[in-house]
C-alpha cells in the first residue's frame, strides 16, 4: 500500500504564483524524498529531506517535513509554465527502495 | 553516461503471451528495482534487487519474475500476459536509499495486453 498520501490530487495556479503540495505518511521514515515525473517520462528526483531535518530549500523548491505530523509540504515558487508536471513524494523504510505517493499533478496557467 | 535504459519503449501483447522487459543502469549501483504506475494508483514496486544475486517481491509481484543477471541488469518477465498487467513499467536503480541516495528512473514501457 502507498505509504505517501499526496494532496491536493490537482492543483492549477497562475503563472507566477506559489504552489504548494503536501504529504502525508504512515509509519516512521528514514528520509523523504519528492519528484517530478513529466507527462510520458520518468521520475526526476527533486530534493531529499532526512528525518531530523525540518527544512530545506533548492533553488525555487522549499521542503518542510513534521514528524510529528507525519506529513511534508513542497513548495515552488513563483512558477512556471515549464512546472507542469506531476510530482510525487516518496519515503524510505528500509532496503527495499521507495514508497510512493499517488501524486499531484500541477498546471500552471501561461 | 546513459544512466538507466529499459527496452522496449511500446509493446502490444495478446494475453497468455510472455515477455521480458529489458533493463540497464551504468551508474554501478547496487540496487536496481522494477514498478508499475496506473492511472490515480501512483508508482507500486513490484520487486526490486539490493545487490547482485539477489530479488525480493514488492507490493504486486503476482505474474512477473525478474532476474539479476549481473549489476548492471535486471530484468522483468511476463510469463503469460493478462490485461490488469497493461500499464507503464519503470526500472529504477540507486544507491542505498537509507543512507539518502536518490533513485534514477528510466524512461518507461508502456505495455498494453488485448
């Protein structure tokens, strides 16, 4: 079963404006971790968090993770039309790789 | 540096047909991983492969096989094709992902099974 629960399943905004997707999880993780998968292509990775860490920033991307909470939220900033894509977070148990998210796809308006 | 190559890219298959989807990854990374991604059900493992000689199922491994040939290849196989197996396949490899290793992604088999 999914491990990551993106939302919202949809999300459009206007060019320019901030888009933010959230995540929320089951169990305790080692790190979290959030892609992009353009339509028809592969996932990228886009910024890995680690369980003792609260926040971290990558260019236009902001992550926040809560443990407490069990949830993190990405946010993108001023956006672009080039952001449309779907985007999924995804945590590590253990070994056998990563659990992911159904995901978010995101639109942005030109 | 290529990264992760699966073959093929498109495959039509009548069901009880067999097939074997092709991966490669020449990052030397020890783990290597096969998932399937269906429309609102997001990315499920279907068996992965943390060192060479060794597989373990994920969450869907019923009707697939894989085998690691070396590190650089996993393989998945269709034994007899059904149609809840049409879907887009991904091959995926890292480094250990406890340690905060990324995975690479290929770039998809779509498979449809009429």
């Amino acid at each position: 079963s999914q491990q990551g629960e993106e939302d919202p399943q949809a999300l459009s905004i206007q060019e320019g404006e901030n888009a933010t997707m959230n995540c929320s999880y089951k169990t305790s993780i080692n790190n979290l971790q959030w892609y992009r998968q353009n339509s028809g292509r592969g996932l990228v990775h886009l910024i890995l968090i680690r369980s003792n860490e609260r926040e971290k920033h990558s260019g236009r991307l902001r992550v926040t993770l809560d443990t407490s909470k069990k949830s993190s939220s990405l946010l993108i900033t001023a956006s672009r039309a080039a952001d449309t894509a779907s985007y999924f977070c995804a945590t590590v148990r253990g070994a056998d790789g990563l659990t992911f998210g159904k995901g978010t796809h995101l639109i942005i308006q030109p | 540096n290529a990264g992760v190559t699966q073959t093929p890219k498109f495959q039509v298959l009548k069901t009880g047909q067999s097939m074997t989807l092709q991966c490669a990854q020449d990052m030397n990374h020890n783990s290597m991983y096969w998932y399937r991604q269906d429309p609102g059900m997001g990315l499920r493992l279907i068996y992965y492969s943390a060192s060479e000689g060794t597989t373990d199922k994920g969450e869907v491994p019923n009707g697939y096989n894989v085998s690691r040939l070396n590190k650089r290849e996993f393989s998945l196989r269709l034994e007899s094709a059904a149609p809840s197996q049409t879907s887009v396949y991904f091959c995926a490899s890292s480094g250990s992902v406890v340690s905060g290793n990324t995975i690479y992604f290929g770039e998809g088999s779509w498979l449809t099974v009429v």
